[in-house]
C-alpha cells in the first residue's frame, strides 16, 4: 500500500486538530482504489481493457524483434559464417539494434499515452460518483492511490476552514504590527581632513 505524502497528512491533522472547539468534528476521510474499481467494475475494467491490449500488442513487437536480432547474433557468432557475408551481416545486426531502440522508445510513449487516456476516462466517470457519495457520507477529503494525484477529492470549504479561523485569529490578536517606519535621513558624512602641504 502506498503511504500518504506527510505533508498532506500532517497538514490535514493539524487542521482537524486545530480547529475550534464549537465547529470541531472528527474529519472524515476515504481511500478511493482506481486499482479496484478496475478489478471490480465492468465498465472500468472495459476502458482499461484498452491499456491492456495496447501493452500486450507492444510487447509481442518488441519480443519479435527481440528474437530477430537474437537470430541475427547467432548467425553473426557461428564458425561456418563466410568472412564476406559477414561484414553484411553484422551492419544489418547494427541497422536492427537501432530499429530495436527506437521501436522501445516509441512503445514506451504510445503506452503511457493510451494510459494516460484511459486513466482520464476512468476519472470522468468515477468522479462525480465520488465526489456524491462523499458529500452522502459527510467525508472532507477522498484519497487516490494514483501516484499522480494523491488527491481524489476534497470538500473545499473544510479545507479552507482552518485558514479562515488561523486569519481570523491572526486579526482579532493584540500587537498590530506597527507601520514600516521611514528610512532615517542619510547622515552628511564627515569631512576629510585636509592633507598635509609639503
């Protein structure tokens, strides 16, 4: 299980902690699993499905052109190869390696851009379902574990709350910091004596 950031964490204990009195409630949080509601709802494991066809697709080229360079540096390292074939061969093991590269890189930007994709539809339709059940059960804040937004959800004004209380505080405290004063005229500065004639 991943950990909360502490920062988040600590700042949402010191603000339930801080609170006053009178509007003090013990805040309410949830975790919500997108890693779950994959597992568990047709409709989100359908759009996910997408991702996983992508990286499946993917996989298999590259391990085909794993296996062809593999071919390649089995013909490049046997005995019986003629020396003028191989010259010939090992350009096109190197032209093949480089395709091999590039074909990785590129496989690596088109999953985490399908990912990406999936992963936006998924929230559009969970979320307003979360953001509802949230406001159901009087929770605050809704955790995610997505790495990318920790945050899934999060009633603005509780959040808000402690600041606005630390503001008000903050104006009714006696010691109103006082005005910045003027700068002090610059003193003249002192006359050099006079040197000494020769």
């Amino acid at each position: 299980m991943r950990l909360l950031a502490p920062s988040v964490a600590a700042l949402c204990l010191s603000a339930a902690l801080s609170m006053p009195a009178a509007a003090q409630e013990a805040p309410r949080f949830a975790f919500f699993s997108i890693n779950q509601l994959v597992r568990s709802s047709k409709k989100a494991g359908a759009i996910f499905s997408e991702l996983e066809i992508t990286g499946k697709n993917l996989q298999e080229k590259l391990q085909a052109k794993g296996q062809e360079l593999q071919t390649l540096q089995q013909q490049l390292n046997s005995p019986s190869l003629d020396p003028d074939k191989k010259e010939a061969l090992a350009k096109r093991y190197r032209d093949l390696e480089f395709e091999a590269k590039k074909m990785q890189e590129d496989s690596q930007a088109e999953y985490q851009r399908v990912e990406k994709k999936v992963s936006e539809s998924i929230a559009k339709l969970a979320g307003p379902i979360v953001e509802q059940l949230a406001k159901e059960q009087k929770i605050q804040m809704v955790f995610s574990d997505q790495s990318v937004q920790i945050l899934s959800w999060a009633d603005e004004a509780w959040m808000k709350g402690f600041t606005a209380e630390v503001s008000k505080r903050l104006d009714a405290s006696e010691g109103t910091p006082a005005a910045a004063s003027k700068p002090a005229a610059a003193k003249p500065a002192a006359p050099k004596p006079a040197a000494p004639k020769k």
